[in-house]
C-alpha cells in the first residue's frame, strides 16, 4: 500500500480498468490530491466502492480521453488505445515521454469477437510497434501459458 506521503506527490492516476477483485483501490484513490482518470465503467466502480466504504474524502474523477485523442499530462502525452477484456471499457495506455514512448497495459484479451466494445485495436498497435516502442508494460492472466484463451463468446458453452 502506498503510504500518505508517497500518495502527495502524484499528479494524476491512470485507471485502465478496475476489476472486482482489486483490493484498497478505494482507500488509495482517497488519499490523493490528484486527479483520477478512467473509463466510464471503471469511475463507476470507483464511485461505488467509495460510497460503500464511506471514505471522508473523494479524488477528482475524470473520464479518459476517446482512443487517439491526447491527454497533456505535464511531461507527458497519454493516449487510450481499446483493448478487450472481460470488463467494459479497457484501455491500453500509450505513454509520449521525453526519451520515447512506452506502452501500459493491466490484463486483456487478443479476443477477435469481443462481446463488447471494439475489441482491442490490432492496427494501431501494430502501428505503435512499426514507430517504435522504448517500453511494453504488461500483464496478462495465464500469459507463460502456451496456447490462448478461449473469447468471451464461449463463456457458458460446453465442450
């Protein structure tokens, strides 16, 4: 958990999605003085959890920009690229530094039939790939698995 000092110095959070099970995000997000960012899906889940949790203070909540529309962010540049998951509304995020771009993403599907919203932006990514990346973070649930997960259009299918 990040301590109420180290919480002070943030100037902005990024939410690329929010998952039931993420913990504290709550307890986190009310300690700073700073803007916080996210999907429409994703402050929802932020409001819910804050008023569940009746925090006495509640960041500045903002809605990402719309995919290729750029968010200054003092040094930086910060685009939202779609990508596909079991939550509504993920977002890559696509990070213009000073020294070059780095690329963010929290867990996502390759799922070519999203069940919904555009699914993850293949072309732009691979765009992003051929003007050159300094950095990926990422995660992804079963990613040292060989193979790929079934889409969400299968969930409740029998073999």
């Amino acid at each position: 958990m990040i301590t109420r000092e180290e919480a002070s110095q943030l100037k902005e959070q990024l939410l690329e999605l929010l998952a039931e099970d993420t913990r504290n995000t709550e307890r986190l997000l009310a300690r700073l003085d700073a803007p916080v960012y996210g999907s429409p899906y994703t402050l929802g889940l932020v409001r819910g959890r804050l008023a569940e949790h009746q925090l006495d203070t509640a960041p500045r909540l903002l809605p990402l920009p719309a995919p290729g529309t750029p968010l200054p962010l003092g040094p930086f540049t910060v685009e939202t690229l779609p990508v596909s998951h079991s939550i509504p509304q993920c977002s890559m995020l696509v990070l213009q530094t000073p020294i070059g771009r780095i690329v963010h993403t929290a867990d996502f599907k390759l799922d070519p039939y999203p069940l919904a919203g555009p699914g993850t932006d293949l072309a732009r990514l691979a765009r992003l790939g051929e003007e050159g990346v300094l950095a990926l973070l990422s995660d992804s649930t079963n990613a040292e698995l060989p193979g790929f997960t079934a889409g969400e259009r299968t969930v409740g299918q029998g073999p």
